[in-house]
C-alpha cells in the first residue's frame, strides 16, 4: 500500500521532532551532571594536531594538565595519578569515520606505552587512593569495593560525561571528549610525549596512522 506524499512529510517531520527532542534531552541530561568543559574547537586550530589531507581527517589532542584547565574538572585527576587530554577528531571527508577499532597511546619520552584508563580503572583509583602508591612494570588489579556506592554519583556522572567514545564520526562533523593516562609516579610524563593513534578507517579503508607530540603548544608558545 503506498502513502501519500503528504503522510510521508508528516512521518519525517515526526522523525525529525524526535531527534530534535532525544538531542535537547541529551544535552540537558549533561547539563544536568555538572559537567562543563570549554567547548572544543576545530581540530586544526590547536597546536597539537594532525591533519592527513588525503584522508581529509584531523586528529588534535590538548592536555589539560594546567591548574587552570583541570578547573574544568569536579575529579582532582592529577592528585590520583592520571593525565587528562582532550582528543578531538575531525571528519571532512564524505564517509563515516569508524573508530571501532582504533587503538590510542601515550609513548613517554622514555618510552613507555600507557593506554586509556577504562571507566573501572578510575573507579578504583577514586575508591582507593591509598592503593596507588606508586607504579610498577607489572601492575596488579585492584579489585572495586563490595560498596554498591564507593564513589559519589557527581564523580560517576563526571566520568561518564567526559569519556571519550569510540563511536563512528560523521562526514563533515567532529567528535571529542577525555582520555585519562595514568602516570602515578612520573614527574613530567608529558614530557617528549606523543600520542600514536591507529586503527582508524573511512569505510573499508584503513588510515595512516596519527602520531602527535603532546608538547606541540609549548613549542609555538618559545617554550
């Protein structure tokens, strides 16, 4: 049975009032949480980026590891041990970027190769701080506490808000949000830093990796 072209706008019309609605809520719901960093700009106006024009992605990262910046944050991170940076990818090609697979590290300047801390990982460290005296080749888990509620529901919802996720960016579009390093121990771990991303694919095809030093602001500031 075929509809008329007058039902048929009425239908996207609805489809469009209700993602207007399911995006209002969301961005209320984060609101709602406390949660409020500056907002991201384009990639490529940060010192510290990337842009593979053939590709025609931009990979930028911004350490917020300055009193100023971890302001934005409820989660003194620093004083447990984890290095916040902000990853902003941008898409301006015409296919989604899928980051399903992508595979993100922070290669010290001595070489050492930290992935993201999951959400679990900075649960635990918030639980149990006194756990996490120092850091060792060979890191053994520490178990959550049996507490059903161990950390404060703000710190949760900070956590949740600022992950960033590894969800597929849109053609024309850009996606950010927050790794967390743990760097328990180190006392300048951005120091000759870089960040290796991988992985990343537009359509079937694999991109080039992204390598970008962590310190490329303090580099355009003569520093």
């Amino acid at each position: 049975m075929k509809t008329s072209s007058a039902e048929d706008n009425q239908a996207v019309k609805i489809k469009h009032a209700a993602g207007l609605c399911l995006l209002l809520a969301a961005l209320s719901f984060a609101s709602d949480k406390g949660f409020n960093p500056p907002p991201a700009a384009p990639p490529v106006t940060y010192p510290a980026h990337e842009t593979h024009d053939e590709e025609k992605v931009t990979i930028a990262v911004d350490p917020f590891d300055t009193p100023d910046k971890a302001a934005a944050f409820q989660v003194r991170y620093s004083e447990l041990g984890f290095l916040p940076v902000r990853l902003i990818v941008g898409n301006d090609g015409d296919k989604p970027l899928m980051l399903d697979k992508a595979r993100i590290q922070l290669v010290t300047g001595s070489n050492d190769k930290i992935e993201p801390a999951t959400e679990d990982d900075i649960y635990r460290r918030l639980a149990r701080p006194e756990k996490a005296t120092g850091r060792s080749k060979v890191q053994l888990p520490i178990p959550l506490p049996h507490d059903k509620n161990p950390i404060k529901k703000d710190a949760r919802d900070e956590i949740s808000v600022a992950l960033f996720r590894n969800l597929p960016v849109t053609p024309h579009s850009s996606n950010n949000g927050f790794l967390f390093f743990d760097v328990l121990g180190m006392k300048d771990p951005g120091a000759g830093a870089h960040l290796y991303i991988s992985g990343l694919r537009a359509g079937s095809q694999e991109l080039f990796y992204f390598d970008i030093p962590l310190k490329a602001a303090d580099k355009a500031n003569g520093n």
